[in-house]
C-alpha cells in the first residue's frame, strides 16, 4: 500500500471533534449564507448591465455585446457541471 492512500484511509477515519448536531447546523447556516450572497452576486451583475449604456463609450450595441457574451459565459459554466 502506497503511503499516499495509507495518509487517505486514515485521514478518512478521523472523526470531528466537534458533535455532529453542532457541525449540521454550521453547515446550514454556512449554506444559507452561500444562498444568500449568490442571490445577492445574482442582483448586482444585472444591476450592472442594465447600467452598461451610463459608461462613457459604452453604447447600445456594445452594451448588448457585453451582455451577449457574459450570458454565453454562464451557459457554457451551467453546462460543464
């Protein structure tokens, strides 16, 4: 056996030391937050693009460009997961 996967196994063995109601509610609350900034990353980046036209230099048609290309962005990350 490799030391690699014998360090794996007993890693794998090793218990938290804290008590499994205290490490489920931090991983609700840690979830809750994720969901909760997601949701708020999600509000501000379609703030941001609707605003694209307010940037000097920045007309309709690169505004939709930028759009077009960040919405193609997310497609393709959506779809490699």
């Amino acid at each position: 056996m490799s030391l690699q996967r014998k360090i794996k196994r007993e890693r794998e063995k090793a218990s938290s030391p804290f008590h499994p109601e205290v490490m489920a509610a931090w991983n609700r609350g840690f979830n809750t937050g994720a969901k909760q900034q997601n949701e708020l990353d999600t509000k501000l980046i379609m703030e941001w693009l609707g605003d694209l036209e307010e940037i000097p230099g920045i007309g309709p048609k690169m505004a939709w460009k930028i759009r077009e290309h960040y919405l193609e962005f997310m497609r393709g990350k959506r779809e490699s997961k």
